[in-house]
C-alpha cells in the first residue's frame, strides 16, 4: 500500500508501507511503524510517527545534512526553501 499524503499535505513521492494482520503499518526502508486496534488507525498512527521524526530533524540541532537517515525520510516532504 502507498500514501500519497499526511494530514491532506502531499509527499513528494508516494511512500510504500504495509500493514500486517495485527494492525501494525510500516515501512521497513525508513524502519518506522505505527499501530493500532484496526489498519486505519495503524495507519493514522504511522504517519504521525513519521511527522514527529520529521519535525525533530527540522529542529535546529535534529537535521545534519550529510546524515543519510534524515535525507531519506525528508526527501518524502515537499519542504519549502
């Protein structure tokens, strides 16, 4: 499964993510989950993870340019310059 956006913001390219019989979304290229009591809120889950971690590396002391880790997960947002 793919998510094209977060919170109706679009991602830069879609982010492929699956969702297992226990209600748990992931995406094993980023290693970030979220779960839940059914796969909606897993899903919800998830992309809240993935906003908080966003968040964190764009604080000022978070996101170091050369760090392969952060580069992958920011490059799914549209960031304005």
């Amino acid at each position: 499964m793919y998510i094209n956006e977060i919170k109706g913001k679009p991602l830069a390219k879609p982010l492929e993510i699956t969702v297992s019989k226990q209600y748990i979304a992931e995406c094993k290229d980023l290693e970030i989950y979220g779960e839940g009591d059914t796969e909606a809120e897993a899903i919800k889950d998830f992309k809240e993870a993935l906003l908080d971690i966003r968040d964190d590396l764009l604080s000022d002391e978070g996101f170091d340019n050369k760090d392969e880790y952060a580069r992958k997960i920011l490059d799914y947002f549209e960031l304005k310059k």
